[in-house]
C-alpha cells in the first residue's frame, strides 16, 4: 500500500458517492474494486463508508429526503482553516451550497460550486483525515477535470486552495494544470483545456480517476456488473485510462498507470 497520514493543504483528501440505487451500488462497488461496504449510519441519514483492506477510502449516501441524488463522485479538498477557504473561494467567485458544518469531532465540512460550475467539498480534518491510501489498486489515484475556463480555473484553485500547479502546453495546443505531491512530486489533481472529450451536452465536472493494475479486466468486470463503458482505455499521461459508469450512473474513471 502507499499510505499517507493526511492530505496535504489543498489536495483531495476524500470522494463520497450520492447514488439513486444504494443496494446496487454497495454491490457494484464491492464486487469491482473488493471493498466493503459498511453499516450505514442511521444518525447522518444512511450514510456509509466504503473499506479496502479495513481502511477508509470513499463514504456514499442515498437520496436525502426530497433530495433526490443525483449520481454523482464528488471530491473533497484538504483545508486546515476552513473558514478562511470558504471566505477566499466565495471571494474568487464560487458559490456556497452548504455551510462549515461539524461532523462530531471526525472534522468540518462544507460544500461549494466554484466558478466554472463544478461541485467539490471542502474537509478540514479533525479525527478523521480522509482517504489514506492511494496509488493501489481499488484506491484513488488522481482527480481532474476540463473546462472552457482554463486560465479562470487554475486561477481560482490557486488562490482559494493554495495550490501552485505545474503548467505546462502539449504538443496539439491544450494546456495542462496539475497540483503535485510536495513530498513525492507525484501529481495529485489537475486540470485541463480539452474540453472536446465532453460528450455532446456534457458539463464539466470533477473525475475521480481510481487504480485498476488489469484495466482490461477492470473494464469486463463493470459491464457484466451492469455497468457502461464510456470510452475505451486509451494511453494518456497517467497509463490507460478508460471512462466508466456504475450502473445507475455515477460516472468515474479507471486508470492502470504506467509502469
């Protein structure tokens, strides 16, 4: 395992999963990647974690109420001041959704939409510090998302969280943001310009890449589990990366880096 004690200022440091189908997905879930699927708690309205090799790596929840869920991954960032984030990002222009609130003493969340639309949560961590496994199988290995905003993005990630990007343009002329490990340089998030992957209608929004060591095998697996293959596994910066959807929808991506 590559194990980490917390995630540094400004990273993602976990993913919760808002599903329509919470039967289907603790299954789906389990059986694609061998993670457990815990109790939900009655006492934050069904919510319940996920576990690979008895540690935490990703929480989920059903419908809230009248809320419908929406089938939708959404990120966490790291903060040790979560009010002094909240205050920056609203200053860059994104829109609070829910406020700073306690989560006992595990930490404090809240919930934003940044200025390009995109929804992510912030984490200041308490007893609980996120996912801290990563770069395994069945585990996070990067998160990132493409934008029409390229220049207003890496902007507002910059001031809001802190983040000092490596930038850099490719050969065909997109550019390219990724935030990297200051322990490991190992890249951590990104963004990026090449938006003509969005499918036709499709709005930006944050990926969350998890680790498949046999994406072929991976890519089997989630069809015969109900699931839909979006694209085909193509080579890209990270190994092979293939976009997929659990069966209700929750759309994610599978990477097998490069060795």
């Amino acid at each position: 395992m590559t194990r980490r004690e917390s995630a540094p200022k400004g990273a993602p440091c976990w993913v919760e999963l808002w599903t329509s189908d919470v039967k289907g997905s603790r299954r789906f879930y389990a059986e694609l990647f061998g993670w457990v699927a815990e109790q939900p708690s009655p006492d934050y309205g069904g919510y319940f974690m996920f576990t690979r090799e008895g540690v935490p790596v990703a929480g989920a929840m059903g419908d809230m109420g009248e809320m419908r869920a929406d089938d939708t991954w959404k990120p966490y960032l790291a903060s040790d001041d979560i009010d002094a984030t909240l205050r920056l990002a609203t200053e860059q222009g994104a829109t609070l959704q829910v406020p700073a609130m306690a989560v006992a003493d595990l930490g404090v969340q809240a919930v934003i939409t940044d200025p390009q639309g995109l929804v992510i949560g912030v984490w200041q961590p308490g007893s609980f510090p996120g996912f801290t496994v990563i770069n395994e199988h069945g585990a996070p290995i990067f998160f990132a998302f493409d934008t029409h905003d390229y220049g207003g993005a890496v902007d507002f990630y910059r001031q809001a969280f802190a983040w000092n990007p490596l930038e850099e343009a490719t050969e065909d002329g997109h550019h390219y943001a990724g935030y990297m490990d200051p322990e490991t340089d190992r890249p951590l998030a990104g963004i990026g310009d090449e938006v003509e992957k969005l499918a036709q209608g499709e709005k930006p929004a944050w990926w969350v890449f998890w680790q498949a060591d046999d994406i072929d095998a991976s890519i089997e697996e989630v069809l015969a589990l109900g699931g839909t293959v979006l694209t085909p596994a193509e080579e890209g910066g990270l190994g092979r990366v293939a976009r997929v959807a659990d069966p209700a929808g929750a759309r994610f991506l599978l990477c097998e880096p490069k060795r």
